[in-house]
C-alpha cells in the first residue's frame, strides 16, 4: 500500500510541476509581449527606455 501512495504522490508532484512549468511559460510570453509592445510603443521624444530603471 505504501509504495502505491508513494508512486500516486510522485505522479501527483510531477503534473503539479509540469502544469506549474506551463503557467510560468505563458507568464513568460506574457511579459515577453508587453516588453516588445513598449519598446516600439516608446515615446518620440526620448531618446531611451520607456522605462523608469
């Protein structure tokens, strides 16, 4: 019984980190996407970053 509770927590723990791993990519993607857009969305008459830091 306890090996099966063991193989059932292991499988448990490594579809919770996969499912976490692909949050994280969309996460990613996400900033990814709004970092693009404000880089070429900056304004004109700066000559640098349209962020503060």
């Amino acid at each position: 019984m306890v090996p099966l509770l063991l193989v059932l927590l292991l499988v448990l723990i490594i579809a919770g980190a996969g499912f976490a791993v692909k949050i994280l990519w969309w996460v990613a993607l996400a900033v990814l996407v709004l970092w693009l857009i404000g880089f070429v969305a900056r304004p004109k008459g700066s000559s640098g970053r349209w962020y503060r830091w």
